[in-house]
C-alpha cells in the first residue's frame, strides 16, 4: 500500500524540529548556566540573544509568509539548514559578548528560515480532516528533542560547550540537509491529494475543503478570532521561551541542583510533552480546540508556580508534567485552529502576521524573568509575574470564536 507523501514531509519535519529543539530550544538553557558561570555575563544580557530568533521570526514573519504561499517552503528551508549550521560553527569560536550576539543572529535567522513555521505551513498544505494529527505527530520532534538536553549537558562538561557548538552545527547540516530535500509544495504537485483521500464526492466521511471560506490575510485582520487567538498564543509562550532560557539556571542558583540534575527534570517535562502530543493526537480533532488551549494556559500558569516555590524533587516533577503536557498538547493545536478558522489559501501570510503579536511573549518571557532575576537576585518575582499573565490568557482562548 502507498503511503501518502504527507506524511514523509511529516516525518522530515518531525526531525528538523527535533534538531532545532535538541541544539537550540531546549539546550539555550545549559549554554545560559554554563556561560553565566563561565563569562561572567549578567542574565539580562544572555535573555537578550534569547529573544533573537523570536524577534527575527517576528519582523521577517509577513515576508516569509508571502514567500511560503507564492513559492512554497522547500527552498526556504533547504536555506534555513545551512544557515542554522553555520551559526552554530561561529558560536564554537567567539570570545567576546558581542560575538555571541552575532553568531546567534546567524543561527536565529538559520532557525526562522526552517523552523516551526515554515514547516507548521508546509503540512497544513497537505492535510485537512487530519490536520490535528498530523501537526501533533510533527510536535513530537519538538519534544524528543528535548529528551536530548542531559546529553547536550553532559558533552559541554566532558568535552566544553565550544566543542559542543562546533559539533552542533555539523549535525545540523549532516543529518538536516536530506530532510530539507523531502518537502514539496502541496499534493498536486506529486499526484495526489490533500490527507491522501479520494475526492470528496467519492468520500461522504471526508470534510469538503471547498465550501469552507477562504480568507486573505486583510479579512482575517478584521476578525476578532485573530486577535484572540494571536494573543493567547503569545501569552503562553510568555512561560515556554521563559522555562526554556531561565528553569536550569534557576534550579542551579536557587535550588541547589547542578546543571546535569536539572536536565534531568528537563527530561521529565519533555516526557509529559510526548504524552501531550499523544494525547492532541488522540481528542485534536473531536473536541473545541479553543477550549483545550484555554485548559492548557491553566496547566501552563500551575507548573511554573510548582517551579517557583518548589521545596524538593515532588514539586518539580509537578512542574515537569503540567508544563510538559500542556505545552505537548496545545503546541499543535495554535496552527490547526487557524487553518480551521481561516483556510488554507493565505494561511502562510496569516501565521506570519500572527508573529508580529506572539513575539511579545517569546520577547516578553525571558526578558521578564531575567531583568526581575537580576534586580531582586533570584527568579521568584518574576516567574509569578508570567504564572499569573499565563492563567488570565486563557481568557483569549475561551473568547476566541471561529468566525461567521
């Protein structure tokens, strides 16, 4: 039997997301711990290059957008690997903090080229009544990835974190060129279908594509499920790019664990982060996606009070699986909701937009977090301060309609 060609670029996906997360996402923490120890650079000035990536995926977000829904994606993220790469073989030789701004600027311009949104708009191309399932299957590179941490850990302590930069950007490029090279622009173009079905006059089951609105960018604009869902988005990433970039340093600095121990819980959101994806897998498509997403926010707002004032190892698994499974099952539903909402036609301009409003969260978390660290010498306040934004964005989801 032929499989559906979908979910090859699914697949590929999968694995240039599970490179980002392992080399850069989910790793940017052990760099963090490791260089403020080592260089002596304050945690505000480190939370700056954090919030690169999101910046640079924010200004360049309308533009590649249009790109992606005139050109497709597969030229764009065949870039994007290169890139992300060399950015990383730059890192391996700087000395000075302005260095690091620069080879981080390589690296999140390598990472907005081929992440998690011009592939998130390469498989909404290709799927419909699966669309949930599949970008749940896609997340789990995402999550895996981050499985990888204790050994990103492990070698900048065996080896030194530049040897592990150097080695980074050879793996991204050795193992991510081939799966650059799987994606297509939409199913038509290899012979077949979106989902893989037959044409929806031979299929009753099958949702037909062709009744559901299809929105430009400037009409999505206009509605109010834009703004809503835009912002609830950004309000989540508020807690995810501030655990990324802050929880292994504040469990190193202010609750007594080394850097390999912290990876370790780490390792146990991650593993909640798969289970969420399962479970997105399982109910994304059966169930209001909106309501899910306001749920998660909640879990989100929990798990990082349970980082916060944690007073052993109970409390920061508690962190580790409300995050983790919040993040594992809400991840994918931001995208789908708007393909469900908006169609398919513009969606690359629309996600693009979208980025211009969610990198307030993306910039906001970690800069929150650090600038509070450093004033008051530990991340208590400023972790509160994300908790309590994260359960009222809920709010968003909950009034996020889809529109007439």
């Amino acid at each position: 039997m032929k499989i559906f060609y979908g979910w090859r670029m699914v697949a590929a996906g999968g694995g240039i997301q599970f490179l980002q997360a392992a080399l850069l996402h989910q790793a940017f923490g052990a760099y963090f711990a490791v260089l403020v120890e080592e260089q002596g650079w304050s945690k505000t000035a480190l939370s700056g290059a954090a919030v690169l990536q999101p910046m640079e995926a924010a200004l360049l977000g309308p533009v590649l957008g249009w790109i992606v829904d005139r050109f497709g994606p597969q030229g764009m993220i065949r870039a994007g690997i290169v890139t992300f790469g060399l950015g990383f073989l730059l890192l391996s030789q700087i000395d000075t903090l302005a260095g690091f701004y620069a080879a981080f600027i390589v690296i999140a311009l390598g990472s907005s080229l081929c992440g998690f949104f011009p592939v998130n708009v390469a498989i909404i191309h290709w799927f419909d009544r699966r669309r949930a399932r599949a970008l749940s299957i896609l997340s789990l590179g995402l999550a895996f990835g981050g499985m990888f941490v204790p050994v990103i850990a492990w070698s900048m302590q065996s080896y030194g974190w530049r040897a592990t930069a150097f080695a980074s950007g050879l793996a991204a490029m050795v193992i991510g060129w081939p799966l650059a090279r799987v994606f297509r622009r939409r199913p038509e173009d290899v012979g077949e279908s979106v989902d893989g079905l037959p044409p929806a006059a031979a299929d009753p089951g099958r949702r037909d594509t062709s009744a559901q609105r299809q929105f430009t960018a400037r009409e999505a604009l206009r509605t109010g499920a834009f703004w809503l869902l835009s912002l609830g988005h950004g309000f989540a990433l508020l807690i995810v790019y501030a655990v990324n970039v802050h929880a292994i340093t504040h469990m190193k600095e202010g609750l007594g664990y080394s850097v390999a121990e912290a990876s370790f819980v780490i390792t146990l959101m991650v593993v909640a982060q798969v289970g969420g994806v399962l479970l997105g897998w399982a109910i994304g498509d059966r169930f209001q996606k909106r309501m899910i997403a306001a749920f998660c926010m909640l879990m989100h707002a929990a798990g990082l009070l349970m980082l916060t004032y944690a007073a052993g190892p109970v409390m920061l698994a508690a962190f580790a699986l409300l995050h983790g499974g919040a993040w594992g099952l809400r991840g994918p539903m931001m995208q789908a909701i708007r393909a469900d909402y908006f169609g398919r036609r513009s969606i690359g301009m629309i996600l693009g937009l979208s980025s211009l409003i969610i990198v307030i969260g993306q910039i906001g978390g970690p800069m929150v977090a650090g600038v509070l660290a450093d004033l008051t010498g530990n991340y208590r306040a400023g972790f509160t301060v994300l908790a309590l934004l994260a359960g009222l964005g809920s709010l968003f989801f909950l009034l996020a309609k889809k529109p007439a």
